[in-house]
C-alpha cells in the first residue's frame, strides 16, 4: 500500500514520469522531480539516518531542509537533505549513519 500524497486540499502536485531508483540496494519507483523523502515516504521508508550521538533513528519531519533529519547518502555523498533534494531517474540513496563518512567510488 502506498503512503503517497494524492490529493489535498490546498496544494496542487505535478509530477513527472515514474523514475526507478535504489534505496539501500533495492529497487524503487517515484515520480522525477518530487522529492526523495516524498518517494520514499511512499514506498514505506521511515527511517533516514542514524543519530551520531545515540544511535537514534531519525525521518522525515520538517519538510522545508531546515533541521538534520533527513540526511542520507545520495550518490555517494553524505548530509544530502533528501526533503528538498529532487529524485531524479537512477539515484542511489543510502541510509546515513552518524555524521556520514564519504564514500570511495572506484
């Protein structure tokens, strides 16, 4: 079942064409131009990032690219704000643990 925003009542969405793309190694399907989170959020994906800290998992919650909530791995690039970074077709997003280390492409 998906979790995607279909309707509402004040914002209009446009969407582009369907997109795959892999998170953590597995396949999934968004639309290109909305964002990461909205994809993954509609795929069922919750957790993000792990907390430097605590180890606390960490989501979705400002929306905007204001707090660190949302920091993945986006193409081998770490603290990418996935809530206002566009999806585009063949991305590979990882969930991010701790602070994020780079990592090496070969």
């Amino acid at each position: 079942m998906s979790s995607r925003l279909e309707h509402h009542p004040i914002l209009t969405f446009q969407r582009g064409r369907k997109v795959k793309f892999y998170f953590d190694g597995k396949e999934l399907e968004g639309y290109e131009g909305e964002t990461i989170a909205a994809a993954l959020h509609a795929a069922g994906v919750k957790k993000y990032r792990t907390s430097a800290e605590l180890g606390r998992p960490r989501g979705f919650f400002c929306a905007i690219g204001k707090c660190s909530s949302c920091f993945m791995v986006v193409d081998g690039k770490p603290n990418v704000r996935v809530c206002v970074t566009p999806l585009r077709e063949g991305m590979r997003v990882q969930t991010q643990i701790g602070k994020g280390d780079l990592i090496e492409k070969n």
